[in-house]
C-alpha cells in the first residue's frame, strides 16, 4: 500500500486544549502563525478535516495568499488544495463553508454514510469505504485514486489520536499557544489510546510570533505486518547509508538498521564497511549490538536490500544472524534479484524462523540507486 506524507497540524493552549467552549472559535495562534499555516497549506496536496470540524469551526481551509495561489498554478497545481472530509455517518450541512469555497472536495465515510451524503447533495464527491472507516484505505485512495503525496490534517483531535495510535502520522507540527483554558470539558488535541511506545523525535523548535511551533517525527516501528510512518523513515535511512557504501564490481550495496520497538535505534551498517570487502549491511550492524541486550527481542531490521539466504564469504548468511539475534521483524525495500545468487530467498528463510518480513516497495529505487551498474547482469 501507498500512502502520502500525513503531517498532523494544530494548535494548542499551554492546558492542551484546542479550544473553549465558548460560542466562538478560541483563537489560539496570532498572525504570524496563521500566515505559517497558510504556508504549509499551499506546501501540500490536500487539507483533511473530520465531521466535527465541519460542524464546530464551519472552516474554509483555503490558501489565503493570492502570491502562493498564484505559486501553486504557476506549479502546474490547482491553485487550492484538495478539501477532504470525514465523516461516519455522512450527516453533514450541505450549507457549511467547506462545501462551497476552494476547489475540489471529496468526503470518505461508510457505505451508510455515503447514502446520507448523497441524498443532502453535499457539494463533494462521496467514497464510501465499507462498512465502517477504514484509515489505510482512505490513504491508499488518496494517494493511488487523487495523486496526494502530501496530506495536511488539521483536526480535530480525535482524527488525530486515530492516525497517531495507527502509526500514519509522519509528522506533528504543533503551535503551542501562552494561554490556559482551564475548563475540563473543553476539546483536546488527543484522547486516550493505544499510542505506540518512545519518544518522539524533534525535528524543530522555533518561535512563531507568540506562539512556539515544535515539529515532532513518530520513531516506533510498526508492529507484525503493518507499516507504521515511523518504518519508512527507518528504511529511508538504510537507503542513505546503502548510497554510501564502497562501490563494488561483486557484491551489492546495502544499507541496515536496528531498531528497538521504542524507537531507539541500536545500531547501523553499511557493506564493506570498515574496509572488510566482504561484510555484509546487516550483519556490520549487528555486530555493533549488544548480543544480550533484551530489546533485540521485539527489535526491527530495517535492510535496503532482503537479508541473503545464502554467502560464500561467511559461514552464516544475514538472515540467519538475524534469526540468531532473536529479531523477528524485517522491513525491506527491495527483493534480491539472481545477479549472484540465483533463487535467493531470504525473506524465506526468515519467515520459516518465525520472523516477519515486511516489503516496502516505495523505496525500491533508492535501494537500487547505488546498485544500477550490477543490476540486468
């Protein structure tokens, strides 16, 4: 599955609210920030917004910016972005701004809600996703079906603790506003859940005229076979370091991390490094681990190119010493194809041991980047 770049965005009182419960919208952000967000919002190729934004704030979600409007069509993009709306129940004002300002709009609700949707005649194409929401397949959809590669959402707070505890948001961007609200039964930005374990990773800090915008990266792998965000930035990673391998004439180029399920990163390696022309990514890396360190258990190899199955130069092939290690879940971009062992199967190899292997193929071409001049031998 395909899915865009998900980059949550809100703006919170020091408390953790996201508004009052008063009449009117709470202005949490000042000029400056909301200029910030209007950025971000030309950045991207679609807004997403849940019913109870729709109902609460009545949003626009516009580019406000006639100069990045104008960016944007020079760019060959639609001068607004995509509106995207979700909604179970489909029951929504067909009056409501959103409907009826930007560009195009399509909501994403259940087989039920689409009925509803389509007998209020909203202003918006309606996919209906079975019979209940379904996250991965609105993301697949909007990345296969309406070519979003990068996907804003902006609320509210339980669409955001649903992608959070699923592990789709690549990215928070918070604004931190210097007020309280103080009143238990205003909004927040997260509920309860299932949030994956560790820490966040920050990105960036900066003040934004009054307000302090902190951007955060999930770092937990996923867990069995589904792909959490915090996965592609693993691989991503292994591909950089496969790009920085020794060039070679007989052996590929691959890049490897270790990752524990809090999202610590154990260890890295790359081929032929330390000058050894014949070590291999994973094994460099997991030499550099703690054979007794009990993360390794519930840890993720992330390897740009599948474990080998078989190795002439070791006694032992990387999906093996992987086995050994106690890892049980891999995550790769790329297959190995016969250029040196013919029928390679790696991810055989591993799943016989019990462990998961999880393909990517989003990041086959970085993986094969540096491997080019070997590859159709």
């Amino acid at each position: 599955m395909s899915h865009p770049y998900v980059l949550l965005s809100a703006a919170v009182s020091l408390d953790g609210c996201l508004d009052d419960t008063g009449p009117d919208r709470l202005l949490l952000s000042g000029p400056a920030d909301f200029d910030r967000v209007d950025e971000v919002r030309a950045s991207v190729d679609a807004i997403l917004v849940g019913a109870g934004t729709i109902r609460a704030d009545n949003p626009r979600l516009l580019v406000n910016s006639p100069e990045r409007r104008a960016a944007r069509l020079a760019e060959g993009r639609s001068a607004y972005p995509l509106k995207v709306a979700v909604s179970g129940s489909g029951d929504l004002d067909p009056a409501a701004r959103f409907w009826h300002t930007g560009g195009e709009k399509v909501l994403y609700t259940t087989d039920e809600g689409a009925e509803r949707a389509h007998a209020l005649g909203l202003a918006a194409d309606v996919v209906p996703l079975g019979a209940a929401l379904d996250w991965r397949r609105l993301l697949e959809h909007l990345h296969t079906g309406r070519g979003v590669r990068r996907l804003m959402v902006e609320g509210g707070g339980t669409i955001h603790t649903q992608l959070l505890t699923e592990g789709l948001a690549d990215e928070l961007q918070l604004a931190l506003a210097p007020l309280f609200v103080g009143d238990p039964r205003a909004p927040r930005l997260f509920g309860p859940g299932a949030y994956q374990g560790g820490r966040l990773r920050l990105v960036e800090t900066r003040p934004v005229g009054d307000v302090v915008l902190m951007r955060y990266e999930p770092t937990a792998p996923g867990s069995g076979p589904l792909p959490s965000a915090a996965d592609h930035h693993w691989l991503a990673l292994a591909c950089e370091l496969a790009a920085a391998c020794p060039p070679s004439e007989t052996a590929f180029s691959v890049g490897a991390v270790v990752v524990a399920a809090d999202g610590t990163e154990l260890a890295r390696g790359h081929s032929r490094e330390g000058g050894d022309p014949v070590v291999h990514a994973e094994e460099a890396a997991l030499a550099k681990a703690d054979p007794t360190d009990p993360r390794l258990v519930g840890a993720t190899v992330y390897s740009s190119l599948e474990p080998c199955a078989r190795r002439a130069s070791r006694p032992a092939p990387c999906a093996r010493l992987i086995l050994d290690a106690g890892v049980r879940r891999v995550v790769t971009a790329w297959r190995e194809p016969d250029t040196f062992v013919p029928g390679a199967d790696g991810s055989g190899v591993l799943a016989s041991g019990g462990a998961t292997v999880v393909v990517l193929p989003e990041h086959e071409d970085r993986a094969k980047a540096p491997n080019g001049h070997l590859l159709g031998r």
